[in-house]
C-alpha cells in the first residue's frame, strides 16, 4: 500500500475511534432517551424547524456540544496554519464523524441496537431511508462535497477514509449484536 492509502486508514480508524468514544460518552450522559431529551437544558423547536431538522429540536446541550466539537476538529488549523487541504479534512471530518458517532450511539445503547434504530420510531429522525436517519447519507455526502469543492485532490484520501469507517461501523455492529443483553450497563 501507498503511504497516502496507510494514512487514510491510519485515520479512519482513528476517526471511528473519537465516533465510537463520543457514542459511549454520550450513552451515558442521555441513557436511553437520546437527544437530550431527560437533561436539564433549554430546548426550541416550532413546527417549522422540526420539519427542516427532520425532527431535531435545537437545545442548550446540542448548541454547546457542536460548538465544542467544531473548534476541536478545527484546531490543526490554529496549530499548523491555514491551507485549503487541512481546512478540507476537518470540515470533512466533523460532518463524517456527527454520522458515525450518532450511529454508534444506537448500536451500543442497551435500550436501541440497530434493529431499534431502524424500526422503531425516532422522534428527533422523521426520515428515514433503508432503515437509516436521512441525516447520515446528508452528512456523508456533504462531507465529500466539502473536501471536493475545498480541496479537490482530497477525494482519494477521503474515499479511504469512509471507506474504512463504514468497515469499523460494521465491525462494531458485529460485535454489538454477539454481546450479552442481560445488562443494561454500557
């Protein structure tokens, strides 16, 4: 394998590492209720908006946690300086990683897995496609338009990168399903 192809794996496993990781974090912060729904925090949605989030009302822990998350995926570029290519992989980054941590999120949670997820109803997920939030293929997609309108020569390093997380994803699937349910603990 090429050292581009290496580093694209090297960093899709490391990107469904910090997935699998906020997942867990977050599991245990929201139980089985999910989008902050038991926590003490402020929350806004009128119709409207809930029809243009598929569902998702806007809430003080949301609002904070994605502002975090943005300026942490962002930090190369305080560190290293600004070019179009690091800018590319961590807008990429941070739109591929919302959709695989939110997946992990079902498939680790004791009171969801995947079949939870896709044939139950989720308040905060309207739409779905095969099974899946409309919101995962959006942000896989946008993910990519960013790194091909930003940096066009990304697209091969990118490619891996998804390629190998979607892999993980399966993987961690997998072995979700083979564990134990007599417990509830994460």
């Amino acid at each position: 394998m090429s050292p581009e192809t290496w580093q694209g794996v090297f960093e899709g496993f490391y990107l469904f590492a910090l997935a699998h990781i906020l997942a867990r974090v977050e599991i245990h912060i929201e139980g089985d209720s999910g989008w902050a729904v038991k926590l003490p925090t402020w929350r806004w949605g009128p119709e409207w908006w809930l029809n243009l989030t598929n569902g998702k009302e806007l809430t003080g822990y949301h609002v904070w946690l994605t502002l975090f998350l943005i300026a942490v995926l962002h930090l190369p570029l305080v560190f290293a300086g600004f070019s179009r290519e690091l800018w590319a992989k961590c807008l990429s980054t941070y739109l591929a990683v919302t959709a695989f941590w939110d997946l992990q999120w079902f498939v680790w949670n004791p009171a969801w897995g995947l079949k939870g997820l896709r044939e139950r109803t989720v308040p905060w997920f309207r739409k779905k496609w095969l099974g899946f939030p409309t919101d995962y293929y959006f942000a896989v997609a946008m993910s990519g338009a960013a790194t091909f309108v930003i940096y066009r020569p990304g697209m091969s390093l990118w490619s891996i990168r998804m390629g190998v997380l979607a892999a993980a994803s399966v993987l961690s699937l997998v072995a979700a399903e083979a564990r134990p349910r007599a417990s509830s603990k994460t």
